[in-house]
C-alpha cells in the first residue's frame, strides 16, 4: 500500500517536472525566464525547454499592437473654458524584458500620461483652437507620450482624441453665434446682389437713352434733311413763278394764290378739335386758279427747247 502512494506521488512529480520543463510560446508573446527571481533571457514564440525548479517563467508579455481606451475627463482651456475630452491610444511593446521591469502596471501608467499631456496640450490653446485643431493636439500628445516611454521598451504608434465636447451653454452660444454668421453671409450675398443688379439695370437704361439720342439725333438730321429739299423744291417754284411774273404772265399770280389759298384751307381743315368748317368761298375763283395753273404749265412746255437734234448740214 505504501509502495504504491510514493509511486502514485513519484508519477506526479515527474509529470509536473515534465510540464514544468517543456514550454509553449503562442504566436504575439514573449515569455522573460528567470533564475531564483532573477531575468536571465527571453522566450521567442515556440518550443522550449526550461530545468524545472532553478528557472521560471516570469512575464508574458503581449508583443501584439494593443488598444488603451482613455477615460474621459475635465480639461480648462486658456480661455477657462470646461471641455470634456476622451480618445484612444495605439502602443506596441518592442522590448519584453523593459515592459516586464522597468515599470509596474504598464497599462496604468501609460493613461495617466496620456491623460496628463492631453491636459497640458488643451489647456495651452483657446477654446476654438481646441475644437478646429484636433490633430495638432493629437501630434504633440504623441511626441511626448512616445518620449516618455522609451524607456520602457515599447512605441506609442498613434493618439486619437475620440470627443471635445464643451458644456451645454457654451454649445448654445456657438450655435448662436454660428446663426448668425450665416444670417450675415446672407444679408451680403443678398445686398450684393441688389447691388448687382441695380448696376445693370442703370447699364441697361444707359445704353437705352443712348441708343434713343443715337436715334433722334439720326431723325433729326433726316429731317433737317427732307425740310432742306423742300425748302430747295419751293424756292424753285418760287423763283419760276417770280420769273413768270416779271415777265407779265397773270396766271402766274393765280397760280400763287391759289396756291396760298389752298394752304390756308387746309390749315383751318386740320385744325384740333374741328369738326365742321363754314366759310364763305367763291367757286368760280378756284375753278379759274386751277385753269390758270394749267395754262402756266403749258406755257412752261412750250417755252422748253425742243429735244429734236439740230438737222446736218449738207
């Protein structure tokens, strides 16, 4: 009975010696080994083997990119405004050993200085600064942050800032003030316009009155021009009835005043708001007017050069 319970025991120990020499490193990790608590080396991903009792595993340290959420917390600004600021931070241990020894907690201290730089970038800036200049935060947070733990062999690949978020007063006013920047890009593009279009139209009434003086002044020289050929037309009559009449042709003065005499009815005909026109007048004194223009043209004929040409001498 004794025999078989220190064999029952001698079995377990060598299977705990067994496991205790033979190691399995997964894939992303690495293992530090030490001797009697004290590091000796590191275990690369695979099989090892370790003499059981005199050396150990110490840490397993995750060699993967990890991801740290940032709590969110109260940052001032330079202008002693209250934001809200949380993000996320992107580390990668490159060397086991340091990340196992130089610092305890490492996932804990590595918050902390985030959240310590995140306060000492936002609060060097205002608060429009803080919200329009996300990644200039996001760069110096890293550089300091990667800085700061070198030392304990692992790389801060990237820093994100998830939310900036002001109190509620200071959302309404910026909506307000937003609102009304839109109101006043309105009124100028609005006022612009107006503007715009008043220079148009003026442009447009411009060229109108130009294009009309242009006009009347084209008119005018026409009609200056029609009264000029009139004028030419009834000095020649004038002068051909002058020359009748020097010559002692009596149906040259019937024919000029006839001629008066018609004009004058004409004038009191057109007269404005003239319907009916009474006025004494002798028939016979027309009738021989008209008779003695006729007889003045004939003898106008008459006295003209005949078109025949001159007959050749023989």
């Amino acid at each position: 009975m004794g025999g078989s319970i220190v064999g029952l025991v001698l079995a377990f120990l060598v299977v705990v010696a067994l496991f205790k020499t033979v190691r399995m490193v997964p894939q992303g990790y690495e293992w530090t080994v030490e001797r009697f608590g004290k590091y000796t080396k590191t275990l690369d991903p695979g099989l090892h083997f370790l003499f059981p009792v005199v050396y150990g595993v110490g840490r397993k340290i995750n060699m993967m990119e990890q991801v740290l959420e940032v709590p969110s917390q109260d940052v001032i600004t330079k202008d002693n405004a209250v934001v809200k600021v949380d993000g996320i931070v992107f580390f990668q241990v490159l060397d086991a050993a340091k990340a196992a020894y130089e610092v305890a907690t490492l996932e804990i201290a590595i918050l902390n200085l985030v959240m310590t730089n995140i306060r000492t970038a936002i609060g060097s800036m205002d608060l429009d600064e803080s919200l329009s200049k996300r990644d200039e935060i996001n760069t110096k947070v890293l550089v300091a942050v990667d800085q700061a733990t070198h030392p304990w062999g692992i790389k801060v690949n990237r820093i994100e800032l998830k939310d900036i978020a002001p109190p509620r007063d200071l959302i309404d006013s910026m909506a307000r003030q937003m609102k009304a920047e839109r109101e006043k890009r309105a009124n100028i593009l609005e006022a612009e316009g107006f503007r715009q279009a008043a220079i148009l139209k003026a442009e447009g009434e411009k060229q109108s009155v130009i294009l009309e003086a242009e006009g009347q002044r084209e008119a005018s020289f026409r009609a200056a021009e029609a009264r000029e050929r009139l004028a030419e037309a009834e000095a020649k009559a004038t002068q051909l009835v002058s020359d009748a009449i020097s010559e002692g042709n009596v149906q040259a003065i019937n024919y000029f005043v006839a001629q008066k005499y018609i004009e004058a009815f004409k004038s009191l005909a057109e007269a404005p708001n003239q319907k009916f026109v009474l006025m004494p007048m002798e028939s016979a004194g027309i009738v021989g007017s008209i008779a003695g223009i006729a007889e003045l043209a004939r003898e106008a004929l008459e006295r003209q050069p005949s078109a025949k040409p001159p007959a050749l001498p023989r």
